[in-house]
C-alpha cells in the first residue's frame, strides 16, 4: 500500500464523512445502519472495528487508504453489523471468527465491485455459507494443524500465533451494549437470505427472491437539463460539504436517511441565452423562467450572456431571483456561437462551466473548448461536442 501523509483527526473525519455520503448514494442500503452508528476514533485497535453499535477507526491505518478504499470498509463494517456479527460471536475464537465472517461479507462486496484494502480475506467459494459453517469449516482445519505442530498447549495460544500475520480490514469486537438491528427499525439479515444490496428500499422484502411476470417495461424518461446540469458541475466544484439538516425527501417514506451536499461553490457559471431571430418571445420567455430555477435550485452565481451574432454580457453576475427578473433581453439578429466561446475562454477563471439556451441553428466553433458545455435545445439534437439535452417548449 502506498504511503500517504498522516491526516489528522479532522481531515480523517471529513474523509469518512464523505465516503459515507457516496457510499449512501451508491446503495440507500447503507444509509439505514449509518444514521444510526456512531464513529469514534481509536488507538487501541490496527484497523476499522465495529461492536454492533459504534464503528471505531485508527487514523494512521485511515491515512493510508483512498476515498475509495475507506468506502469499501465502511461498506464491510456496516454489513457486519446487518448481519450481526458481534452478536452471534458468543463464545467462539474472536479472531476467527472475523476471518469467517470476513470470508462472506468481503466476497460479496468484491462482487458488486467495491474497493477493499490489500489485507481483505476473500474467498468467492465460501459467498453462500453462513458465517457459523465458514467458522466449523475453518476450525476443522485448524485444528487437524495444531495437533499435527504439537508445538502449542493450547488451541488458543495456537490461533494467537497463527494470526500474528493476519491483517483484518475490520475487527469485530464483543458487544458490551451492541444493539440490536430490530429495536431501530432496520432488518436483521442472515447471509442465508440472501444479497441484501442493490435491492429496493421495501424493508419486508430486503433479500426475498421473487418472480415476476413478463411484461413490456417502459424506458426510463430521459435526465432533464437540470440534472445533467449537476452531473457536469461535478466536475468543477469544490470541496464538498454534506448535511443532515436537509434531507433528500424522495427517501424518507422509505424511512432511508439520506443527506444532501451542502453547497456547490462553482466559480463561475455562464449562461447564454440565444436571442437571434429565430427565437421566438415563448421561447425567451421559457428561457428566463429556467434561469431563474437555476439560481432557485442549483447554482449561487450566473455570468449571463446574450447572443445573436455577436454576444451582449450582463455588467454583474446575477445571484438574486430579483435581478433575473430584471433582465432584459438584446439581440435578434443572426445566429453565431462563436463569439460566446471567445468571450468565455478571455474570462480569468480557473474553472468554467457553459450553459446555451438555444435552438441550435447557426455557426459552431470547430474545436471544443476545454471546460463542460451544455446545451439545452429546443429543435437541434446534434452537435459537435457537449452534452446535448433536448428542451420542449409547450406551443
């Protein structure tokens, strides 16, 4: 594993903050078992570790790890306690135990492609067994080992050895004050039921296998603007901040908890507006109408352009809704979208994103520009670069 710099406690917390949210927006699954458990950070223990109630952590093992890595822990640590792996230890070797346990929940996250640290126990053969047939299996072999070494005087002190070389990704620990699943209101699952993720939010019917009847399915309806507008200002935005004080409400008949990224601090967004002759006042008027649910829903700051042949940009960037209102349209002569790359790429800005409210008839420039562009048409579907997003105007 490659060495990385040590963070300190809170950069390590905001890592783990962040690999909970992408984690939760991966699988919603998730987000039933993080609401609910508590993080901690600790010394006392090498890697991750769970008791069933808090997920404890060591910074400096943390350090070590991408976003992407904390993410597939996470993921193991929460399936540890769906499964309740602290609680149905009871009184077998600890360590392997979770080398049991690992063998299940390990195979099953490398199936649905998440990323583990290199220590990860795996073992695809063993993804359909329960966690007490793994440990027999195990400690059948084990012990046929230590009778033949003669080297122990105890089984135990034989496991103690063996493991020393023995790195677990996430320890389970006994729960002194674990809690159980049922009392919050999320599933208590057993890996005989089943592949718990990827599986819809009905909570009575996590892991059931079902038969459906064929029948023709309707396509999904295409993204609109707007959401292709938030996958493009992924690329660009800063640093991100999350919140539970706003929660996504899709989720929350579902009783899933999900929290929402808390600001998208874009440097710059240009939004330009085609005002040529072909574009009809209903048109304008739609156009408007949007912007004013960008500054509403998605953005804090718009560079506003107006084009034609040439480009007429707004003095001030607009970030009330007040001043969209104000705004009054120029131009209505010919279509050329050259001018409106050229005044974009003189703009100092580091990062930039363009929006083109336009119909899509007039002079392209022959080369992309390097920063996401947006198209959003009301006849043209086809253009030289860009993503393209098909906008209806009611006539």
């Amino acid at each position: 594993m490659a060495r990385r710099k040590r963070l300190s406690s809170l950069q390590m917390s905001e890592r783990i903050n962040k690999a909970k949210y992408n984690l939760i927006a991966k699988d919603p699954f998730f987000s039933m078992y993080l609401s609910f458990l508590e993080f901690r950070e600790s010394k006392d223990i090498e890697t991750f570790a769970t008791d069933g109630r808090r997920i404890y952590y060591n910074r400096e093992f943390g350090s070590r790890l991408t976003l992407a890595e904390i993410e597939g822990v996470l993921a193991h640590e929460v399936l540890h306690v769906a499964f309740q792996h602290p609680q149905r230890m009871q009184d077998r070797q600890p360590l392997l135990w979770n080398i049991a346990c690992d063998m299940v929940i390990n195979s099953l996250l490398q199936k649905h492609g998440y990323t583990l640290p290199e220590a990860g126990t795996f073992d695809p053969q063993k993804r359909d067994a329960s966690a007490e047939e793994i440990y027999e299996q195990e400690r059948k072999k084990l012990i046929e080992r230590w009778k033949r070494q003669k080297k122990f005087g105890s089984f135990d002190d034989f496991i103690k050895d063996w493991g020393k070389n023995t790195i677990n990704i996430g320890e389970i620990l006994r729960p002194e004050d674990g809690i159980d699943p049922k009392e919050l209101g999320v599933p208590s699952l057993n890996e005989r039921d089943g592949d718990p993720l990827g599986k819809s939010f009905g909570m009575d019917s996590l892991g059931a296998r079902r038969d459906v009847e064929e029948e023709e399915i309707s396509p999904p309806p295409p993204p609109s603007w707007q959401t292709i507008l938030r996958n493009a200002l992924q690329l660009v935005r800063g640093k991100d901040t999350y919140t539970y004080h706003k929660l996504h409400k899709a989720y929350l008949p579902h009783r899933i908890i999900i929290p929402t990224a808390n600001g998208y601090r874009v440097p710059s967004v240009f939004v330009s507006i085609d005002t040529s002759g072909s574009i009809g006042r209903r048109d304008l008027k739609t156009f408007l109408n949007e912007l004013e649910n960008l500054l509403k829903k998605i953005v804090d700051k718009v560079c506003v352009l107006w084009h034609d042949s040439e480009v007429y940009p707004e003095e001030k960037p607009v970030t009330t809704l007040s001043q969209a209102k104000r705004l009054r349209p120029r131009g209505g002569g010919g279509t050329d979208f050259c001018p409106v790359f050229e005044y974009v790429n003189k703009q100092k800005t580091s990062k930039k994103i363009l929006i083109l409210f336009t119909d899509g008839m007039g002079r392209m420039p022959e080369k992309a520009p390097p920063y996401p562009v947006i198209w959003v048409s009301t006849e043209r579907k086809d253009f030289p670069f860009g993503k393209v997003v098909p906008f209806h105007i009611k006539r």
